[in-house]
C-alpha cells in the first residue's frame, strides 16, 4: 500500500541510530505515522520540526503496518517564528492538540485547510492570537463538539450575544444571560456579533479591567475553547489539555500586561 499526499509535520521521535517516527496531518489522509531514515543527518534534521509542509510518499507492505515515509520540504514555516517564545508555544500547543484530539488515518481537510493557513498567519504576525482561538474552534468542530454561536439559545436572537453556555456550546445574549453571567462563559466580539466580552466574575473583573479590550478578548476566547477543549473533547478519553496549551494561555497573559504597562 502508498500514497503521497501534502502534509504537515506534528512530533517525531528517535527510531534506532539513525531514524525516527515522524508523525504527521495529511491532506487526505488524515493522521498518519512512518519510519524516516536519515532523520537525524545534516540535511533532514531542519524539515523535521514541527509545523513544517512537505511532501509525503508513505509506503507499506501491509496497511495496518507503521510503514516508511520519504518526505521533501515544501514549506519551513518553523524556522521564522524561532525568535517568538508565544508564537512557538502556539504552534506546539496546535500541533499537540491534533495529535491528542485526531484519530489516525481519517481524513480531515478542512482541518488541515485551517491549520496551513493559520501557520501563513503566524509567519505573517497579523492577529495570529485571534486566528490560533479560529483553529481550536474548527478542532472542536471537525471533531464533533462544534460550537454554535449564531443565536441565542434562549431566545433564538441573533444581536447582542455575549455569553455561552458550558453546557450546550450555544451563545446567550446579553439579556438572557444576566442572571445566569456567573455561570456562563464570555463570548469574544470577534467570534461572534456582540458586544466587548467582560469578565463573568468579581475575580476576572480585577484581573482584566486593566487590559485593552483587545487583549480582554483574546483572553477570553482562549479561556472559551479550552474550556470545551478540555471537558468535552478530551475529559472523555481521560486526556487533560497539554502543558504547551496552558503555557501559552499564561505567555499571553504575561504579554498583554506587558503590552499595556509599556
């Protein structure tokens, strides 16, 4: 059995001496795994991280069989955002959720659509913390767990939706959602057609009442999709979210306070 498809390097690690098991999301076939040789030598060590394109030949005798890879570099998408400790976490945090939350060799492509074009994003600087939350979201979608967050599920209006409910995964609008605010989660602008996001809590109040509303945003969509990342996409299989995912959570923190005090 073979096949080549475009795809994008999750994890590897070392196989033998000289080899390693790369881990990759394919275009068309979804998750996939393979024996590299040569992994480690001078001229495949640099296409080997994370988040890099390239071209993938799999090959097995049997299809239930690990099968080798060979691979050539499309696309060194790593290698640019090196020098970005936030932007690093971002793209280890993706690449780690993919590989806990996909099951092997199902084809997603619109999954792998979203990331490619959030790794354009994240080389580019342009409001890749707005377009890193779009992707867990589309995670959450092709996964089964997607969100709705067009109308109010109380009151099925599309205006003023600023809320969501942690149990359904569909928007509350302002009204609605008063009395129940503290049980609720908060609904970025610019995710969804309502107002600036505010904290649903004393405690997230003073935290956040400092921060530029465009910071307060990103914050909270982060806080949003981890929640349903975490109790609804992993807590089933007895996964919790990556230490990478809560590492960047606290870089962005840390970031948009420095942002505000300077």
């Amino acid at each position: 059995m073979q096949w080549s498809d475009a795809s994008l390097i999750l994890s590897t690690r070392k196989y033998g001496e000289t080899s390693a098991v790369v881990r990759v999301l394919t275009r068309d076939h979804g998750v996939f795994s393979g024996v590299f040789r040569g992994a480690y030598s001078k001229n495949n060590r640099g296409m080997l991280q994370a988040g890099n394109v390239v071209s993938a030949a799999w090959n097995a005798r049997l299809a239930e069989q690990l099968g080798t890879f060979k691979l050539e570099l499309m696309e060194a998408h790593a290698a640019h955002i090196m020098h970005d400790g936030a932007k690093l976490s971002a793209l280890s945090s993706a690449c780690s959720l993919l590989e806990m939350a996909l099951p092997e060799r199902h084809p997603y492509p619109k999954l792998f659509a979203d990331f490619h074009e959030f790794l354009h994003t994240l080389n580019s600087g342009e409001n890749w913390e707005e377009e890193y939350i779009k992707f867990e979201l589309s995670l959450l979608s092709e996964a089964g767990f997607g969100l709705d967050l067009t109308e109010c599920a109380a009151t099925g209006v599309s205006e003023n939706l600023i809320y969501v409910s942690p149990k359904s995964g569909r928007a509350v609008c302002a009204d609605a959602g008063e009395p129940y605010k503290g049980k609720l989660l908060e609904l970025p602008c610019f995710l969804g057609n309502g107002q600036q996001a505010i904290g649903n809590s004393e405690e997230n109040l003073n935290a956040y009442c400092l921060l530029p509303v465009a910071y307060k945003e990103v914050l909270a969509g982060m806080k949003l999709t981890g929640y349903f990342l975490e109790n609804s996409l992993l807590a089933p299989h007895n996964k919790k979210l990556p230490a990478v995912r809560t590492r960047l959570y606290e870089l962005m923190e840390k970031n948009a306070t420095e942002n505000h005090t300077t």
